[in-house]
C-alpha cells in the first residue's frame, strides 16, 4: 500500500474534496441546477427529470459524510461510487457542443474546461476509497489517473490560453484578482494570457519528465498546486458567488474554480506517495 506518513497530505485531500462537495452540493437544490442539468438531458433526447438535480445534490452530501469516516465499509462504497459518477460528466464531451466552433472545433476546448476536471476528481475519489480500504491495485491505478488528470487540466486548458478567445475569456478573471492583475501591467490581454499558459506548461513538463527526474516531478507538482491554490482567489475577487436566495451560492464560473481545489488534493497525494516510495 502506498502509505502517506505523516498523514496531513491524506486529511488535506478529504477536507478539500469535501468543500468541493459541500460548496457545489447547495446549488443543486436551485432552480438554475435543475433546469441546467434538464437542459443536458434533452440535448442528448432524455426526458426531463427534474429530481435529479436535488439526487446529486443528496449522495454529494453523503459522500461528505462518507469523507467524514472513511474507514467504514460503506464509506469507501459511497466515494467509490462517487468515483465512477464523477466520469459521467465527461461523457458530454462526445454528446454536446463543448468545442469552439470559430477556432476550427475539436481540440479548441470551450465549455468542456469544467468536464475534464472530472478525471482527477474521480482519481481523488478513488485514491481515498482505496488506501482506507486497503486496496493495493486500486490505491496505485488511482494515482494514474489523477496524474493524468492533472496534467490534461494544465495541457488542455494551459493550450487555450494561446489562443484570443481564451485570452479575452480570462481577462475578467485576472483584472480583478490582486494575485493576478499585475500581469496586465506588464503584458497585453494576449501576452498576459501566454504568460500564464507558458506557467501551465511549464508544470506539464515537469510531470511528464518527472518519472526520470525527481526535481522536474516536484516543480511540476508545485507549479500546479500554487495554480489550483491561486484560481480560487477568483471566487472572492470576480466574484464568483451570489446571495440571492439569501446565503452564499457558488455562480456557474464559482463551480467551475471550486473543482480546483480537489485537483489540489491530487497535487499533494501525487507529492505525498511519491516522496514515501522514495525513501
């Protein structure tokens, strides 16, 4: 079993996946996520269902739960599933309109950025369900995929950010971010944009190369951990929430930068494992 020793890496990923959880959970009880996901069910000829907003929001509240004491059978049973829901969304891929049509479609990435985030919230998912569980093969096939996942994140997305389209989507985002707005003093909307993406890549080389060399490995895990740590400054600055319904309510950008936060976690599990296989 990989062990993680000390445990602050594991508790971290557990706290982090469940504020994601929590954070994204009390939107689905809205009327916006009802209609949202009913929408995606017609896009592909389903009929309505106009529970199954409320449903996801229900088994992510238990997956808190499960989160809470992972060590019960049934924990790892709930995050499991979780595991294998959380691939669901990326299915859409294939089924709706995700690609930007003026930059030639496929790969240029549009509103598929959030769905691919899944893989490494799936990995996440898994890796928690496993290691409690005491499954070896799954424990380490876990860590491929969020190793994957992350680096697809920093690929895909960081690719965009060469591109006037992601460029001017982003420049809202950064203007208003005190971490970030300093980029613009030295950069255009498009350069700052190709400054970030050159970050993003810079950290996919590192992984990519990491299995040879253990700095590159580092480097790349902390370039896209300080990324994932940076982003959800975005949710105070832009802001990405609203109090309509009379309490804080994650926006559609909000829920897209929460999701981050598990790939965070992935970031110091994939650190914390590697560091205990090589001593």
């Amino acid at each position: 079993m990989l062990e993680i020793k000390p445990i602050p890496a594991l508790v971290l990923a557990r706290v982090l996946l469940g504020l994601f959880l929590l954070t994204t959970a009390m939107n689905r009880f809205t009327a916006l996520d009802a209609g949202y996901f009913n929408k995606q069910l017609t896009g592909i000829g389903l009929p309505e269902l106009t529970w199954l907003s409320a449903l996801l929001g229900v088994m992510q509240l238990i997956g808190i739960v499960a989160l809470i004491f992972p060590r019960h059978k049934l924990s790892q049973r709930v995050l499991y599933l979780y595991s294998l829901l959380a691939l669901i969304p990326m299915s859409m891929l294939f089924t709706h309109p995700v690609w930007i049509d003026s930059l030639g479609g496929f790969p240029a990435i549009g509103a598929g950025q959030g769905l691919i985030k899944y893989l490494a919230i799936a990995g996440v998912s898994a890796f928690i369900a496993s290691h409690y569980g005491d499954d070896k093969k799954i424990n380490r096939f876990s860590l491929k995929v969020i190793w994957t996942g992350v680096v697809l994140v920093m690929l895909w997305i960081g690719g965009m950010k060469f591109t006037q389209f992601e460029a001017d989507g982003i420049e809202r985002l950064m203007a208003t971010s005190p971490l970030f707005s300093w980029i613009y003093d030295l950069f255009s909307v498009l350069h700052g944009s190709y400054f970030i993406g050159l970050i993003e890549l810079v950290a996919v080389f590192g992984l990519i190369i990491g299995s040879k060399y253990n700095w590159a490995r580092t480097l790349g895990l902390v370039v896209a951990a300080l990324t994932f740590l940076a982003t959800q400054t975005f949710i105070i600055s832009l802001p990405a929430y609203e109090v309509s319904q009379g309490f804080p309510l994650l926006t559609g950008s909000g829920q897209f930068i929460v999701k981050d936060l598990v790939l965070l976690a992935g970031c110091l599990l994939l650190y914390a494992t590697h560091k205990k296989a090589v001593k």
